[in-house]
C-alpha cells in the first residue's frame, strides 16, 4: 500500500474506495459471477501533475479507433478477468489507472501494476468520449449482470420502446423518482464491440440506465454510487414484477395517473 499511487493521492483513494465498495455490492447482489462486470472512471479531475505524468508500465495500447475528447484523460479501470470480489478487496490488485494518448488513439497503464483493462473498454472508453464531448460532469461507467434485468431482456415484448421503463416505474414510486429517465435498450451485440459501444452510446442521449440485451446494463452517473443506485432501484422493480408473477398474478402496476402526479410532484424530466 505504500508504494500505491493511493498512499500519496488521498482524493483518489478516496473515489477508488467508492469503487471498491461498490465492487462488494455487485458481488453480494449475485450480479458479479465470476469475473461479470466492469467499472470504469474518470479520475482526472483530481489528478495532480505528478500523478499525470507517471512513468508507462506499459505504453501505447491500442483503443481500436481515435477518442479525441478522451484524449490526456485519466481513468481508474478494472482488470479483464478479475473478479469484483477480489477488486473490492485489493482494488489496485484487479484494476490499474490508465492514462489516454493526446491523439485518443492509445493508452498507457501508469499505476500500481500492469493490469490490462477489462475487454469492455471499446464500450467505456467511447461512452467517456462521449459523455464529455457534450460537457457532461458525469465521471462513472458501471456494466453489470443484474439476473432479474437480464432475464426481463429475453422477452421480444420488454424491448419496444419505453416498455419496460413504464413497467419498472409503475412497480413502486422510487423507481421514477431515483431513475427519471428510465431504462434503454440496447440489441444483441458481441460483448467488447465497437458496435455495442455504438449502440450505447445512442440510447445514452435519453437514459442514463441501458439494458444490454441478454448480456447486462450499462450504466452512466456522475459517480460509480449513483450508477450503481439506478441499477439497484431498478432491480428492485424487476423483483416486485417477479415476486407477484410468482404469487400467480400480474402485478397492477400504478396507474398512469398516479405515474403523472408523481412526475409533476418530483419535477422529473420525462
Ligand atoms: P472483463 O472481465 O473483461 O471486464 O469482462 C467482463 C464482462 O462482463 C464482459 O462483458
Ligand atoms: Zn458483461
């Protein structure tokens, strides 16, 4: 820990913490099996010049296309292959900081050991460019395998347009009010394509939530809790439409009338 960029940069261990803890909650939840899953971060913002300027352990990565708004950013990543139980544990064993070429065309692993990042970084890494290519301040990308989610995107029904984020909404009134902008739905694509990536980012102009279908859900925030608390409110949903189906009935849902007293109470965006 004390050669750990971590010992000297409190705000990042602080933010890597998040992280970490957050790690443990996909594991407990029963969403992380095996290596399932995968959190990227921006840190730039609280890095300082001697943090920026790391040695390479490894240099010039390829990222497989040009990200230029991405370009001289910093990001914590977790590792390809590594478990989420472990990250929450020893987060700089199961992940690694990366530092991204000028040109955004490349990337180098800067801290604590060479740990290449996960196979999603076409997906992270675009969905970063993109995000602060229109200003965003949002820092955080959560993928994960929530069982109940992904189950619900094996349903030809469930991935029209706006069904499930009325669904989801309809099943207890914190869903609308804590996911506003609902769930999006992404089509089958090849787990770690520029073409999954594509296809987020899409979806990502209306929802900060995105179901990949029969894969997982991707979500954005301005931190890794806040993504992290979408995703959970929304598998809170999922598993009151479950419990009632279980029970032998559909479950009613709120009534859209109740749906809109709730949005215009909340102020909420859509
Ligand atoms: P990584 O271990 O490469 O992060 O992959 C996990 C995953 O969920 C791929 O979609
Ligand atoms: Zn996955």
């Amino acid at each position: 820990m004390t050669n750990s960029v971590l010992a000297k940069f409190p705000m990042l261990a602080n933010r890597i913490g998040e992280v970490a803890e957050v790690a443990g909650y996909l594991w407990q939840k029963g969403w992380a099996e095996r290596n399932g899953g995968n959190i990227t971060v921006n840190i730039s913002d609280i890095a300082d010049d001697s943090l920026r300027n790391l040695p390479p352990l490894v240099a010039g990565i390829p990222i497989g296309r040009p990200l230029s708004n991405i370009g001289g950013q910093l990001f914590y990543c977790k590792g390809t292959n590594k478990r989420m139980r472990d990250l929450s544990r020893a987060p700089m064993q199961h992940g690694s900081i990366v530092r991204i070429a000028t040109d955004g065309l490349s990337y180098d692993i800067i801290a604590d050991y060479p740990v290449k990042p996960t196979s999603e970084m076409a997906s992270h890494m675009s969905i970063h460019d993109y995000l602060l290519g229109k200003g965003s301040s949002y820092k955080a990308v959560l993928h994960t395998h929530p069982i109940d989610l992904v189950a619900m995107t094996h349903h030809r029904e469930f991935l029209q347009k706006d069904v499930l984020s009325r669904l989801l909404w309809s099943m207890i009134p914190e869903t609308r009010a804590f996911c506003p902008r609902g769930v999006g739905i992404v089509p089958y694509a090849l787990p770690g394509s520029f073409a999954l990536a594509d296809a987020t980012i899409r979806e990502l102009s209306d929802y900060d939530v995105v179901l990949w279908e029969k894969h997982g859900v991707c979500a954005v925030g301005e931190n890794i809790m806040e993504a992290f608390d979408m995703v959970d409110t929304l598998s809170k949903s999922a598993q009151i439409y479950l419990t009632a189906k279980g029970m032998g009935f559909v479950p009613e849902g709120m009534t859209d009338a109740q749906m809109e007293e709730m949005k215009v109470a909340f102020h909420l965006p859509k």
